[in-house]
C-alpha cells in the first residue's frame, strides 16, 4: 500500500509543473515537475511490484525535492511554494518511517 503516497506525489508534482507552465511559461517549472514526477511514478511502479529500491527511490526524491524548494518556500512565501515544500516534507518523513521499519525490522 505504500505505492499510493508515490503516485499521488507523481500527479501533483506532474500537475503543477503544466500549470507554473502554462501561467508563468516557465519551462523549469515543467521539466522539473515532469522529472519528479517520472520519478515518483517510477518508485510506485517498483514498490507496487515489490522491486528493489522503491522506498529508496522515493525517499531519495522526496529529499531532494524538499532540499530544491524548501529554502525557496521559506524565501518567497507564495502558497504553491510552500505547497511543494511540504509535500516533499510528507514524503521524505513517509518513505524514511517505511525505510527505517524496512531496514531495522521495526
């Protein structure tokens, strides 16, 4: 069931590079949105299908998505920001408790 939070994040994130696209014709708002998505899509597949590396795959995307846009949310205070800001936060705080049980069998 933790392939759920993966395909939601893959949406939102997909969804809201097309629109910063289509409102600012900002195309890293697109590239960028279209990758985290691709990447969240691809850790669901995986963990869907009990591959390797799911969890590994959206924790590591989950950061890295928190580490690019938290310090902007906390700069520019614009709600979309701090929306991806704390989605990425839920992420990372998700697949690292998920990691964590995975790993040390909690």
């Amino acid at each position: 069931m933790s392939h759920h939070p993966a395909y939601t994040l893959s949406a939102l994130c997909a969804i809201g590079g097309t629109v910063g696209f289509l409102r600012q014709r900002s195309r890293a708002s697109l590239v960028a949105g279209l990758a985290f998505g691709a990447l969240y899509g691809a850790s669901g597949y995986l963990l869907q299908t009990n591959a390797n590396y799911g969890t590994e795959l959206a924790l590591a995307t989950s950061l890295v998505l928190t580490a690019a846009m938290g310090p902007r949310a906390l700069r520019g205070k614009k709600p979309h920001t701090i929306a991806i800001g704390l989605s990425g936060l839920a992420g990372s705080a998700y697949y690292g408790k998920k990691w964590y049980e995975w790993t040390y069998g909690v």
